[in-house]
C-alpha cells in the first residue's frame, strides 16, 4: 500500500487547520471516530506519528510538520493547474483563504469579499479573523491582509492602501484634562493601551522634523484601561476615558464628525499601511490575483 495517498492530503490539511478532532470532524461531516480511525491508517502508512494527542488539544509530530507543509504546497499545485487547464483566466475558481485582524476584517474585508463572490461565484472564500497577524511562514492562509509591510523577501506584500496611525481623544478628555503640547507631555495623561501580536506594548513612537533633522522620541505611557482588541479601545476612546494610539482607516469617520480630536498632528507615528500578503508560490494562481486586485480597487475607492 501506497504510504501517501492523495485523499489523504486534503484530509490532513483540514484536521490540521481544525485544530482538534471533533472540529475537523464537523468540517468534514465525519464522526470523531471516523476521523481518528482515518488518521490512525495514515500514520500506519507513513510509518510515524503525525499528531501527538491529549485530551484537550492536538499537536503535530515533526512529521506531520513536514507532511502539512507538503501537503498544501501539492493541494496549491493541483488547484493552480486546475485553474490554467480549465482556463479560468477570466472566472477564477477554488478555494480561497483569508486572514484578516479582528476590527479591520469586520469593518472592511468581509464586505469586500461579499462584492467578490458576486463577481466570482466560482469561487469559496473562508475568512479567518485574529487578534495578530498568522507568522510569515504559516502556510494555512491563501493571503493575509496586514497593516505595515513584513520584513521578509519570501513572501509578495502588495501595498493596497496608505494608513497612519494617529493620536485621538474625546472632546470630553480634551476638556478635563487637557491638550497634551509634546510628546513628554503624554505621560502625565491617561492613554489607552492595545496589546496586539508582536508590537512592543506601552511605548509610543512620535517623530519630528524631516531628513536629517528628524528626531523620534520613545513615550512610556500610562493608563488605567488596556485591551487587545481595538474595537473596544475606540469605543473607550469615544466615552472619554483616555487618548488613543489607532489606525486612521478604524477612526476617521469619527475625527469627521467631531467625536474625536487628533492630539499632535505635527508628530509622526510608526506607518501602518495596509498590505496583502501572499506565498511567492501564489503568483500564478489566477484567484489569489484576481481577489488581491479587488481588493485594492475597493479599499482605493474607500479611502
């Protein structure tokens, strides 16, 4: 018997991306029973362990690392000769995997992906939504949509929109405690901390002046409210609890309306342009590219 056969990689993929094995069992339609019975004659095949298993969680063998990556470097492959056989320049086709961040994807990439699929109705789209971008070399997602541009030459980072991020608070801060002049001022404020993925927490970076002349300056900043979500930081923002550090794309309409005041606008802080970040592998396939181009044509038309 054949120690890899090709139902297996799809099944392999799913239970992996699944995390555990009743939830792949959902996905796939099966019993918990008949997932484990699956996975138990791959391994026999193979001849090792691919997933180590406890009660609460499973885990892959260094192994079943090797077989994932493989795995869906081969599923790519097939899906990818499939689109060039079948001609699917014009009406791209297969599945398509998303990661987005949590308030972003919410706002901004589940409606761009509905004016997507009514374009291409060939197409399947599952939308992952997480606190921190997935690493670089994780291979569960098609594209990654992410603010600042990865410092990796492996992977393609197309630029699909200018973002800043910006220093706001309420009017009703403003009037109680005051407008900060500089940056060592903010110290003496209350700021709204955001815990998110590897970004280094509790330090602001402003800059000022150009070229040679440019100065930043490191603010440690102080506070009684900290999240990891955004969402939940703007809404503290808008009730008048502190002065937050956002992306312009999460608060603009609310400096449009005057719920927010920008705080130093004469400051820079870290760049938080919006980019699509896909394998190099990718570049041929004709629905990662078509979906990408939608994508900054809409997020273009919403600046």
């Amino acid at each position: 018997m054949d120690a890899v056969q090709p139902a297996d990689l799809g099944f392999f993929s799913t239970l992996a991306a699944s995390g555990s094995l009743s939830a792949a069992a959902r996905e796939l339609g099966l019993t918990p029973a008949a997932v484990s019975k699956r996975l138990s004659q791959m391994e026999e095949r193979a001849g090792v362990p691919l997933i180590n298993r406890t009660t609460r969680r499973m885990m892959l063998t260094p192994e079943g690392e090797v077989y994932l990556e493989h795995a869906r470097r081969i599923l790519d492959e097939i899906d990818e000769l499939g689109e060039l056989l079948g001609g699917s320049k014009k009406n791209p086709t297969g599945l398509l995997r998303v990661n987005a961040t949590l308030g972003f994807g919410r706002s901004h990439i589940g409606p761009v992906i509905s004016g997507f699929i009514a374009q291409y109705p060939q197409v399947s789209v599952q939308l992952q939504l997480s606190v921190a971008p997935p690493p670089i070399s994780d291979d569960t997602f098609d594209v990654c949509v992410r603010f600042g541009e990865p410092p990796d030459s492996r992977v393609i980072a197309r630029r699909l929109a200018p973002n800043r991020r910006l220093l706001c608070a309420a009017p009703a801060y403003i009037a109680r405690r005051g407008l900060p002049a500089t940056p060592h001022d903010l110290a003496k404020h209350n700021c709204i901390g955001i815990r998110q993925g590897d970004e280094p927490y509790g330090v602001w970076r402003l800059s000022s002046q150009r070229g040679a002349a440019r100065q930043t300056e490191a603010v440690r900043i102080n506070g009684n409210l900290t999240t990891n979500d955004g969402e939940i930081a703007v809404k503290w923002a808008l009730d008048g609890h502190g002065i937050l550090m956002r992306a312009e794309w999460d608060i603009k309409e609310y400096l449009a309306d005057g719920r927010l005041v920008a705080i130093l606008p004469g400051y820079d802080t870290p760049g938080a342009d919006i980019y699509a970040v896909y394998a190099q592998r990718h570049q041929l396939s004709t629905r990662i590219r078509a979906f990408v181009d939608f994508l900054a044509l809409r997020l273009a038309g919403a600046e």
